[in-house]
C-alpha cells in the first residue's frame, strides 16, 4: 500500500460519514462542504490546522517513473488545495495576531505568497516599487498583509523563546523538526534583507487616503470560477472585505513603531520614529473606537511600547511621571545613584512612580552590588551596599505611608543599625510627609513605623536619636513618648550608653518571653488552623497561667456566643475554639470567605466531639457565611442560589432546638435571603404558624411577600397590606411618658420609641438596608412615602408608585415619630438608589424629597435624571407616567425659584394644557439667570413665540425680536403643517431642550 493510500484509509477509518478512499480535504472539496464545516461553533479539524494540511498536501513532491523527487505539479488538485487554504484564512478575516499564533513561518510564507500570487502582484517585482494608489484596492491590501507580517516577524524572531522540554528522540520528528527550523532561518534571513523596503512599502501606506480591500471566501470563488474577472469586480473597490483607512493605518503604525523600537537597540535615533508612531496609534484608536471590526491591537502593550519610548526619549510634553522614569533612567545609566535617592524621597510626597517600578530599580541595584559593583572606580561594593539601604529605606517609608507592611529586605538591612543609617531614615520620614496638608491616617501610619522601629533596636541611643527627632515629637504624644521609653528602660536596664557592648545583641539567645511573644504574633497573624492549634499547643506547654484567647483585642465573639465558649474547662479547647470562631467571624466581615471557610470548618469539627449546642451555633455560622459568599459572588450577576441553600435557610428558620444561642442577624439575613430570591409562596404558605409568632423577621418578611404577590389584584383584595401599614405605623410610634409637679399638674417630659411594635425602626432600617428586590424595595419606599404625607402641616406631598394601597389615615396622629419617619424615607431611597440608581420612580421620591426641602437645584437634577434613564437619555420620549403634570409643575417652580425664567416658559409647553399664564409671566421677568433668548429654538408653541416678538418688540430689543421671528418661520412649525409634524418638531425640541438641562444640572 502506497503512503497516500495509507492517508486515505487513516482518514476514512477516523471520519465515518467520508466516503471510502477519498481523503477528508477532497471530500470537504467535493462535496462543497467547506463554509459549512467552518460555520460550526467548534469546527474539527480547527481552521489553522485545514489551512496546514491544505498546504502541505499541495507542496508535496511527486515521484517520476525513474524514482526522482520533483517539485509539486502545478494542476488543478493542488491549486485547489491552495485556494481551499485562501479561503480558510479569508474566513479567519486575515487575522495575523490569528494566523501567527497558530502557523509556522514557513506555512504563513507560503499562504502570504499564495495570496499575492492571487491577488496579481507580479512575480519578482518589489514592492517599494510599485505605487500602492494606483493599484487594485485587494493588491494594495495583499502587499500590506505581506509587509507587515514580514516586519512582525523580524521583530518576533529577536524574542528570547523558551525551549521546549525535547520528548523521547524520535529520529523522523527530529529530522522534520531540524528542516523546518533551516527553512525558518532562511526566510528570516530573506526578510531581513528586504527589512528597509518593507518598511518603505508600509511608510507609504501611511499616505494612503482610500479605504482597502481583502478577499473574502466569495471573491476567492469568483476569481476560481473566472480567473478574467480578477480586475472586474475586485477593482471596483466594492468587492471583499472592506478596512477602513483608519484601521488599516492603526496596524501598520503599530507594526512600524515595534520595527523601529527593535531597531533602536542599535540605533537609538530609530526610538524617536518608534515613540512618534506609537502615539499615532494611541490617536487613531481613541478616533475608531468601539466601531473597530478588523483592528485589533494589544492596548496594554502598546501602553508598554509609549512608557518605554517615553524614557528612552523624553520630550517637554511629556508628563511629571513620566519625567520621573526618564530621570531614574538616565540616573541608573550614569551610575548617578545618589540622584536615584533625591527622585524617590521627592516621590514619597507625590506618589507618581508605581511601586513595582521602585521595587525593580532596587532588585537592578541589589544585583550590581553582588555582580562587583559599577563600571566606576569610586562606587566600590561598600558604597553599593550603603545605597541599596537607602533605596529601600525610601521604598519602605512609601509603603508604609501608604498602609502596607515592611518589606523583608529593610529587615535585614536594618539588622545592624548604626547612626547613619538611623540619620538617613529620619531623613526620609521628614522629607516624606507634609505635616500641614497630610491626612490622619498618614500621620498614624509614619507615627506607627517610628514606634516600630524604637520597639526594634536594642541600643538605647538610637532609641534616644529616633524619640528626640523633632518629626517623632510632632506625631507623638507626651504621654505615649513617655510610655515607649520607659518601656525600653525596662527592657534594658543594664544597657551603658558609654561603652559599646562587646557581643553583638544576635548573638544572644533568646529567652522564654521572647519566644512566647513571638508565638503570639505568630498565632495573631496566621489563618490556618491547624497552625493555629499548634501554636497553641506550644503556648500552653511553655506556660499554663495565660489565657490566650485574650491576646489580641480585635478577638471578638458575639455574647450570646462567648458565655458557652468561655464554660468549656479545657483552657486549650477553649482558646482554640475561641480563636477560630474569632477569626472566621472577621475574615467573613473582610470578604475572605475562602479562609472563613476554613475556619469554621475546623471549628465545627472540633466542637462535634463535645458541645451538641456549639456545632448547631457553628452549622448557622456555616449557613450565614454561604449565604454572604453567595450574594457576593455568583448572586450579584442575578444567578439564582443552589436548592441546596434555600433549604438550609428553610431548615434554620423552622428550627425548634432549645437552649440554642442565636444572632439575630442571622434570622434577618435568612428573611432577607428569601425575599431578594422572591421565595414569596414559602413565606406566604408554608412558613410555620409558630414562627410567625416567635420570630418579628418572619412576620415581616411574610407580609412583605404577600403584598407583592396580591399586588396585581384589586385594591380591596389587599388586606396584607393593611395589616403591613399597621404593623409599620406601631415601630414608627413613640411613648410619651408624664411627671406630676408640686402644684399637681401633668407635664410631658419625654418621648421614646414605643416597645409595641414587633421591633424598634433601627431593627426594621437595618433589615431593609439587606434587601434587592426591586419590587419589594418599591413596596417599602411607598409605604414610608404613604406615612410621611399622612402628617397634617405637610405642604408639599412626595410621590411614589403603588402609594394608592395604603390607607389614608391614622386613628392617632400624634403616636408617630414623623420626624423618625422623614429621617427613614431619606435613607431608604439613598440606599435603594445605591442598589440601582436608574431607576425612574426612585429618582422622582429623591427628586420630592430635594423639592419639599427647598433644595431646588438638587431637585431638578433629580427629575431630569428620572426621564434621562427611561428615554435613552431623552433620546426617546419620555413615558407620561414619569413625567406627570405635578412633575412638570415642581420643575416649573424650582426653574421659577432660581430665576431661570425662560426655563420655566418651555417647560409650561409640556403640561397637558398649556400653561399661557405662567409662561406669559415668567417671560415678562428681566432678571433671569438663564441664557433667555438662546433658548427660543426650544419653543414650539407659535402662541409663546409671538408673545415673546410682542414683547422684545415692546421693549425696544431689535436682535432679540429677530431670534423670536426667526424661531416663528421654522416651516415645522406652521399651523397648516399635519399633526404627526408638528407633534414631531414639539418632540424634537423637547429632546434638545432636555438635553441641554441635563448638560447644565448633572
């Protein structure tokens, strides 16, 4: 059996449906089946691969009859393979980033070669000589592809490229392996011989001004079927796949700015072509924006390639922190370490360079110092050393001001500390924070690092130079300065400042306090818990008076909770459970629910051995962090919880176990949980009778899902709600409480909330503050909207959706806290806002709350951002129901109220019934504080309009009358006009005029 039959049958035997000898490329071939394999959403064989093995099939050398290799044949079946590769990359959309990624160099040199072949570039012309305008937009397109491949992989090639761990040595796949590594340096060095002439040919590309064309699979067929249409349709400049000017410029900018950067090794002119190019990308990217189809450029690495240009070649424009790199830069060249120094503490009050970049400049010194030193005499490894110290110390004081922890290398710099050092720090700290403009907390945090490092030395004088700084004096106080040196005193008190000690303070082993102490940092900063229950297993063994679950005052543990922990008698389980409890409690408040996890995990199977009550308090802390981890995670992209959870919080709230601690968070957690899951026919129909008694969350909660679900129904229907409003009105009342005086009478002294309601209103705020549910957000914000316009001296009433379901009354006024009420309704929609800020009915309470606190600009920004997020930006018409009469009239009043009186005129055009009146008023007002008459083009009642040319007319004021009768003329507006136009030109006009409010209040 021949090779080829060999082919067949491998490939018939792995592809059922392909007929038998026939390979699967001649039966896609045959069959037509091409487009339709590639239209599959994971076509296998992958395209790349189809276009290899077209490829290769068609560059096979035959065999004459005498044995001899010849070159591949020139007939029909291999010039359809290379057409089939063509169309497969045409599919692709000629993507190099694609094509790069997945062929090798001689594979893609020869389908680039293919497709000029195609595309009719005449073989062993150059390409610098041929005057892209003139040509064919796809030939144009055919020798750009070529060119800027052949740069890119020039630029490629000079990549240092990991080599692949070699397998077992297989004498053909070396064989192959090594004949395509020789044909890869060949082209290479083919390409980089016509490197100058590609970079011509992509040069003059720039100047190109039309748009370009590649061939698409359909083009490709035209040119199979009749290779004479090939100057037909293709040069009409409407055939293929059309690139935009710019796009096609944006790449071969690109492509030009890495050739020349790679360049610049050598040449380090070439880096002021490569900087100018790249930001001619930058440009043409923010020009194409998102509309970009066949432009795709890797935008971090090109904000590499500008960074790197912009140190290599600093210009005026360049910005401050760039200025900085280019200073470090030339600094580091120079070996001018010392201004290295001066740029870092300068930077500890900007904050301009990255932290990693500092970090790489002090990792690039740390290796000079261990490689010799530099290239100058005077900088001996010594003097290295010393500015290593002082680049970190500058790095450090950066991190710290800015709250992260000391690196590892200022500890081990700092382990000898002497007075230079010690000066020099106390330099930076100085140099590094303005105590007139700095925060509190930067001043906390330097403050912090001082006494840190005073608690760090050993040798008493140093302590004295760091506390008598004047820096040290500003941060701290007396008292604490005091304290920290008394505390040293204590701790050395044979230490004599006279004479130098003569064994070095680590060279002495440490004692038992120093080792408990240091198990106690150890057991304060570790989250794993089996550290944890070694260290504690340590201690305990080193002493047994200590309690060290008292050892951090950031422990804390809920009191319903520390009672039965602190009963248990073993003092090692006690403190471990205590302290697994404690950090599981605050990694879930931090979000570290990975570690949280942990934690309890450990905890629970620690306490299942002997407290049936603390593994069911562990097993709700278990429920309450999934739950968290699930509204934080998955819950946020609107993925319903597993099954698995909701019963869980069914389980928990039907729980009946005496004697079992509770948080009461956690029944508001589980509440809350089944209503942003709308699990309103649990709460509503399942939900035990007893727990509607026992538990005012419950009750709640079930109210809250029967009014939603009755929402829909007719309003006496809604007995839920009523009993809602009432069980809202008892927490939102308060109790008075009398004093009899001498002389008999009855005097009000006080008046506290009222211990009837199921709970007190910080309860029932904290419990709404966890919910999301837009609907029953809604329903809650009505409902306080409701009460608060019960009140009698209420002027001006705050509307709100579904506020019809409400009663209209309270029996006794006087028992609500309105004022409580007011407060509540402003938090609510601040926190419903929060949780989505777009939405209209939300912004209107906002917008009335603003209005009846005659805070009229903030109310307008209110309502005009309402209709902004239901009309597309007032792109669409704005839905009535949004903007109702009393939401045109408050808009009306608040313009009216800031003198913005020709604001006040167009917007009476938007009330159901023109308001002529107030129009015809506020237009006779001079002192307005709008731009008045530049805003006549928004007027579409011809009746305003005439009034206004009457008036100007009136007044003497010529250039203003001719606005007004410029505005009358608009043909739009002629009464004769059908009513769809003039309803369309009011339309317009208010748009624009919307507009323009938004662009003035937002």
């Amino acid at each position: 059996m021949s090779a080829e039959a060999a082919d067949r049958e491998a490939a018939t035997s792995s592809r059922p449906c392909t007929p038998p000898q026939t390979s699967w490329f001649e039966f896609l071939l045959e069959e037509s089946l091409l487009e339709k394999h590639l239209r599959k959403p994971c076509p296998d064989p992958a395209p790349v691969q189809l276009i290899v093995q077209f490829l290769e099939q068609a560059s096979k050398p035959s065999v004459n009859e005498q044995n001899q290799v010849q070159p591949p044949p020139d007939n029909k079946r291999n010039r359809i393979l290379k057409l089939l590769a063509l169309k497969v990359a045409a599919h692709l959309k000629w993507d190099l980033d694609i094509l790069e990624k997945s062929l090798s160099v001689p594979v893609l040199n020869m389908l680039l070669n293919e497709l000029l072949c195609i595309s009719k570039v005449p073989p062993g012309t150059k390409h610098v000589d041929m005057d892209l305008a003139t040509l064919p937009p796809t030939t144009a397109m055919a020798i750009l592809l070529y060119n800027r491949w052949a740069i890119r992989t020039i630029v490629q090639s000079s990549f240092p490229v990991k080599q692949a761990k070699p397998g077992p040595p297989q004498l053909s796949v070396m064989n192959q392996m090594q004949q395509e590594k020789e044909l890869t340096e060949n082209i290479l060095k083919v390409l980089k011989e016509q490197a100058s002439d590609s970079i011509l040919v992509l040069e003059a590309a720039l100047k190109l001004n039309k748009d370009l064309y590649v061939h698409t699979m359909r083009t490709l067929d035209l040119l199979a079927v009749e290779p004479g249409m090939v100057n037909g349709e293709t040069e009409s400049s409407t055939a293929g796949l059309k690139i935009r000017t710019e796009e096609m410029q944006c790449q071969v900018c690109y492509d030009l700015g890495a050739a020349y950067f790679q360049q610049g090794s050598t040449n380090s002119a070439v880096y002021e072509n490569a900087r100018e190019k790249f930001f001619r990308t930058k440009e043409l990217i923010a020009e194409i924006g998102s509309l970009s189809l066949h432009c795709t450029i890797d935008e971090k690495r090109l904000a590499g390639y500008c960074q790197a240009c912009d140190v290599l070649v600093p210009s005026d424009s360049t910005s401050q922190q760039l200025t900085s790199y280019s200073q470090v830069h030339i600094c580091l060249r120079s070996d001018n370490y010392q201004d290295v120094v001066k740029i870092f503490i300068e930077d500890n009050l900007t904050f301009s360079l990255p932290v990693q970049f500092r970090q790489s400049v002090l990792r690039e010194l740390f290796q000079k110092a261990q490689q010799g030193g530099s290239t100058f005499v005077f900088y001996r490894n010594e003097a290295l050393d010393e500015i290593c110290f002082k680049v970190c110390a500058c790095n450090t004081v950066r991190d710290i001001l800015e709250g992260r922890a000391i690196s590892v290398q200022f500890n081990q710099l700092f382990l000898r500390p002497n007075k230079e050092k010690i000066d020099f720090l106390l330099e930076v700290c100085s140099r590094s924070i303005n105590l007139e403009k700095a925060s509190d907390s930067l001043k906390g945090n330097m403050a912090a690092f001082l006494k840190n490092v005073c608690l760090g030395l050993e040798d008493l004088q140093y302590v004295f130079m760091i506390s008598s700084h004047e820096l040290f004096i500003t941060l701290l106080k007396d008292e604490e300065r005091k304290l920290l040196v008394d505390q040293m005193r204590k701790r050395s008190p044979r230490v004599n400042l006279c004479i130098k000690p003569v064994t070095s303070f680590y060279d002495i082993p440490a004692s038992a306090s120093v080792n408990i102490g240091q198990l106690e940092h150890q057991l304060i900063l570790s989250v794993d818990p089996w550290r944890i229950r070694q260290i504690l297993i340590e201690l305990h063994g080193m002493t047994s008076e200590r309690q060290f679950w008292t050892v951090s005052n950031k422990w804390e543990v809920p009191s319903v909770y520390s009672g039965v922990i602190l009963g248990i008698k073993d003092s090692l389980t006690r403190d471990l459970v205590y302290i697994l409890m404690a950090k599981g409690l605050h990694c879930s408040t931090v979000k570290d629910f990975s570690h949280a996890k942990q934690l309890f995990a450990a905890c629970l199977e620690l306490v299942t051995e002997f407290s049936p009550k603390l593994r069911q308090v562990m097993l709700n802390e278990m429920l309450l962090l999934d739950i968290h981890t699930h509204e934080a995670g998955t819950g946020q992209s609107g993925e319903r919880p597993p099954s698995d959870l909701i019963s869980r919080v069914r389980g928990y709230l039907e729980m009946r176990l005496p004697d079992i601690p509770l948080r009461q968070v956690i029944a508001e957690e589980c509440v809350a949980f089944m209503l942003n899951w709308r699990e309103n026919e649990y709460l509503t129909l399942q939900v035990p009778a007893f727990l509607l008694q026992n538990n005012p969350y419950v009750k709640l909660g079930q109210l809250l899902a029967a009014t939603c679900k009755e929402l829909p129904g007719p309003k006496e229907s809604r007995r839920t709600a009523k009993d809602l409003w009432e069980v809202v009105v008892q927490i939102c009342s308060v109790s008075s409480q009398h004093k009899r005086g001498n002389d008999g009478r009855v005097s009000l002294i006080k008046q506290r909330e009222s211990t009837l309601g199921i709970m007190y209103r910080s309860e029932l705020l904290s419990f709404i503050k966890k919910l999301r549910e837009p609907l029953v957000l809604t329903i809650i914000l009505s409902l306080f909207v409701k009460l608060h316009n019960v009140r009698e001296d209420i002027v001006n009433d705050i509307t709100a959706e579904h506020i019809s379901i409400w009663p209209s009354s309270i029996p006794n006024l006087q028992s609500v806290d309105f004022e409580a009420v007011a407060i509540t309704v402003k938090e609510l929609v601040r926190y419903a806002l929060s949780i989505n800020p777009s939405t209209h009915s939300w912004l209107i309470i906002q917008a009335d709350i603003y209005f009846a606190t005659n805070q009229y600009s903030a109310a307008l920004h209110y309502y005009l951002q309402a209709g902004a997020v239901c009309s597309d930006f007032f792109n669409k018409a704005v839905p009535p129901d949004v903007y109702t009469d009393q939401v045109i009239k408050r808009m009306i009043k608040c313009c009216s109220l800031l003198n913005c009186h020709t604001q006040v005129a167009i917007l009476c055009q938007f009330l159901r019934e023109i308001d002529y009146k107030t129009a015809f008023k506020s237009l006779q007002e001079q002192n307005s504080h709008d731009a008045m008459d530049s805003y006549y083009d928004y007027i579409w009642d011809v009746t305003i309009l005439e009034y206004l040319t009457y008036l100007h007319h009136k007044r003497g004021e010529t250039d203003k009358r001719q606005i007004a009768i410029k505005a009358i003329g608009q043909t739009e507006l002629n009464a004769s006009n059908p009513e769809e136009v003039l309803q369309l030109a009011a339309q317009r006009r208010k748009k624009k005029f919307l507009q323009a409010m938004a662009k003035l209040y937002f």
